[in-house]
C-alpha cells in the first residue's frame, strides 16, 4: 500500500474488506441497510464505518481461521505440505480439489522433494532421514523466507491472497445462513441465498488454490540460493 495510506496490505485485503461486507449483512438484516446505503456521509460516519470494519474483519479473520483454515484445510483435507512433500497421498477428494485448483495438490517431483528435505535436514543439523514431518520442513523453509526481503515480499502476496479469499468465504458462508433463513418468510430471497451460495463456494476453491500456492512457495525457498 501506499505511504500515506494507514494501513498495511493485509489490514486491507485481510481484514477491511471482510469487514466491510460483514458490516452491510449486519447493518441488512437488522436496519434494512439503512447505515450502509445512506446518500450523505459525514466524516464521523465514514471514521466510523471504517473502524467498525476493521474490528469485525478482525473477527471475522479469527473465525474464518477456525472454520476454514483450521477444519477444513488442515482437519478435513491433509494440509498442502503433507501432500506437496509426499509424506501423504492425496485422497479422491483431494485429487479432485487438486484438479479444480491446480497442480498445488500434488507433490513436487521426486528430486525436489528429495532437495527440500536435504536442505532442511542441514539447516536443522539433522540427517535427511530424521525428517519425518512435513510440519518441521515447512518451519525451516517459513524461517528461510522472513530472513530474505525477495522472498517474503513474494510470499506474502500469496498469504494477502488466502486470507482474503478465506475471510470472504466465511461471510459468504454466513450470509448464505442468514440469506436462508430470510427466504423461508421472503421467497424471492431463495434466488439470493443461491447466488451467494454459489459466490462462497468460488472464493472458497479460491482459498484452497492460494492457500496451496502460499506453502508451495515457503517450501520453495528452500532451494533458492
């Protein structure tokens, strides 16, 4: 982001987004909207809504952590390093997530894969076949990352990315809910409750490819000299 501009990348796409679209499904369902759709806007209005945002991103960051992160991505499905690094075998469901979001649900060839234990076994003073945790590998390379300018710069793109596409998810999902429960008093709601339904699934694959793509790239720098 900009100089001038007070918060950082991941301020923005992490947490004022989400909490801007959470922001107008609270201020829907209980002032019809009236808030968030007003015409004129006084600067205490705009300081407000912005900082009422930024504090439920927050909150919507911590629970979309939870559900989707932590249930789905590394409870449900087998996080992407444990695949990546062939420590496990990708189910058929995760084959099939693999197919709808890219090759970052498969694991590296069998040199990197060998390279990237190598490398982290030396780092770690260990022998490449004490490594027996994808976690740890992924710790090493993580640690790699931040101590290189290059490297973070990059990676954190992809982490503003997941945490955004897994921050909307969970509104979709949550508006999906709210959305629901409103249609069975307002039919005409069905049709919407369908199409965030289908928004929320999107970002949701969303999340899963970046989310990958983010543990790629960490294990990746490993191998950069």
């Amino acid at each position: 982001m900009r100089q001038w501009f007070p918060f950082t990348d991941y301020d923005f796409y992490g947490y004022l987004v989400s909490g801007s679209l959470a922001l107008l499904l609270i201020d829907y369902v209980v002032n019809d909207a009236a808030f968030v759709f007003r015409e004129n806007w006084t600067f205490v209005q705009i300081a407000l809504a912005i900082f009422f945002s930024y504090v439920i991103g927050h909150l919507v960051a911590q629970f979309s952590a939870i559900v989707f992160e932590g249930w789905l991505a590394r409870g449900i499905l087998t996080p992407p390093s444990k695949i990546l690094l062939g420590f496990k075998e990708a189910n058929t469901f995760e084959k099939f997530i693999g197919w709808l979001v890219g090759r970052y649900y498969a694991p590296f060839a069998p040199e990197t894969r060998k390279g990237l234990i190598a490398k982290a076994a030396e780092i770690n003073n260990q022998r490449s076949e004490d490594i027996v945790d994808a976690e740890s590998v992924f710790q090493i390379a993580f640690a790699q990352i931040v101590a290189s300018d290059k490297l973070r710069d990059r990676v954190e793109g992809f982490r503003n990315q997941y945490g955004f596409c897994r921050n909307i998810s969970f509104v979709g999902l949550v508006s999906t809910i709210a959305i629901t429960i409103f249609a069975f008093c307002n039919p005409e709601m069905w049709l919407w409750a369908g199409v965030v339904l289908l928004a929320t699934l999107g970002m949701t694959i969303r999340f899963l490819k970046f989310y990958a793509l983010f543990a790629a790239e960490v294990l990746r720098g490993l191998l950069v000299k």
